[in-house]
C-alpha cells in the first residue's frame, strides 16, 4: 500500500478573478463546489452565487460564506439543474453587480449498481442530473453570455470514470464521459463568441459525503491507488476550476484537464 503523503499548504490566493461574477452549481455542503465558491471569492470575484436543491444546507453555506466575504457578495438560489426555471434564476441573481463571467457547472448524482441490476429510473436520474443538467445549464449560460457579449468561462466538472473502467458504475461513467464530450462540442460553438469551455476531471476527491455511500475499507483502497497514497482535498480540485475561469488558461477551450494521481 502506498504511503500517503502530507496534503500540501493550502495555496493563497493571487487575485485571478479580481472583479469577476460567478455561479457555481451544487455547492452546498462541504466538497467541490462549496471550495470552488470559496476559492473564487478568495481571488477577488465581486460576487458568487451558489445554487443546489438541498435547501437547508444551501442556506447554512450561504451564512458561511457571507461571514466570511461579505452579504453583498453571495447569493444562494434553490436550484435543480433539471429544471429550466430554476436554471434560470440562478443565472439572474447577483445581476445588480453586472454581468456573468464565470459559470462553474458541478452538479452531479453518483451510486452504484451493476447493469445486471440497474433499474431505468437508477440510469435516468443520475444521467438526467450529470449530463442532461450539465447540457441546460450550459446552453443557458451560453445564451446569456451571447446576448450580453460578454467573453465568458464555463468550467464543467467531469470524472476520471468517464475514462476509467470501475464495476457498478456504468451511469455515472456514461454520464461523466458525456460531459466531457459535451465540453469539446460547446467549446467549438461558443468560440466564436469568445466564449471558452473546458472541464476538470478529478480521481478521488475526499468530503463527508463520500464517507456516507461508500465504506472506509473501500475509500482506503481508492486511496492506495493514488500516486501520493491519499485523495485530493476539495480545494485542490477548485485551484484548477479557478485556472481554468481565469485569463491564466486563455488560450485553453474544450479541454478536459485530469486532476489525478492515479496512472493505469
């Protein structure tokens, strides 16, 4: 078993998206995307809005974040990426302060199951939430940015699996390989626009909630895989969706930038 390795310092902040306004999906709770809101209003965003469904935890993370930045400066909108409307209100909050810069997509449902067992409704709600949410949200941002002529940044989160080989998780990988198509393809659409997508594609990143759908014998073994013997903290993951928002990447559009430790 590999050795884990100490997680590195955590990396302060070089104003990368001095003035910018963002939108992140999914980030109640404490994994990718609450670290992702956190990171970018670290870097100077003038204002963050947050959206997931679950609504109690989307207004504790709400409370955290504006302790820590400023009320003015985050807004929390209920959102199920499934659901155009909502989609839609989550792009218009925070309008006041000018016009949407960045928009990270981070929604996404898991599980496992093999495809001897899997049911229709199993496959559906992870690929309706992973891919087909990631798809509406990224056609309505492209819209908005379009029509405002603003040079936007969108950054999906994908997943080494929609790579990778892993048992019982056929829908996820179908879904996640999907983004990462879907990256590529809107990429080359909305370049004429200025408009530059790409995606981060994380092994193992580590928060609670992980610790609640899988066992820690498991977790243990993912972790081994690893190069560094440990998994990615959720800030490490966001230091990468924040070069990608950020003029430091301007040259990069459909990529899919792998955050992993774990080679085959």
């Amino acid at each position: 078993m590999t050795t884990a390795q100490p997680t590195p310092p955590y990396v302060p902040a070089h104003g990368l998206l001095d003035g910018r306004r963002v939108v992140v999906t999914a980030a109640a709770g404490a994994g990718i995307g609450l670290a992702t809101a956190k990171r970018c209003l670290e870097e100077g965003a003038t204002h963050v809005t947050i959206g997931d469904v679950h609504e109690g935890r989307l207004e504790a993370t709400r409370e955290e974040l504006s302790t820590a930045f400023g009320t003015d400066r985050v807004s929390a909108v209920v959102c199920d990426v499934r659901n155009e409307d909502h989609i839609d209100a989550l792009l218009q909050a925070g309008s006041h302060v000018g016009p949407l810069d960045v928009m990270v997509n981070n929604a996404g449902l898991g599980g496992t199951a093999s495809i001897l067992d899997m049911t229709d409704e199993q496959w559906s709600v992870v690929v309706d939430i992973t891919l087909t949410g990631t798809f509406k949200c990224l056609r309505a941002v492209g819209r908005m940015m379009v029509e405002k002529g603003v040079a936007g940044k969108i950054v999906n989160n994908a997943s080494v699996i929609g790579w990778r080989a892993q048992a019982g998780q056929a829908h996820y990988a179908a879904a996640k390989a999907g983004v990462m198509a879907l990256t590529r393809s809107a990429a080359m659409d909305f370049a004429p626009h200025g408009i530059r997508v790409n995606a981060v594609s994380p092994s193992l990143a580590m928060h609670p909630f992980l610790e609640r759908v899988t066992t820690p014998e498991f977790l243990d073994e993912l972790k081994s895989r690893e190069a560094f013997g440990r998994g990615a903290e959720p800030w490490e993951i966001a230091n990468a969706i924040v070069f990608l928002a950020s003029d430091y990447s301007s040259y990069m559009t459909g990529e899919v930038l792998s955050i992993s430790s774990q080679h085959p």
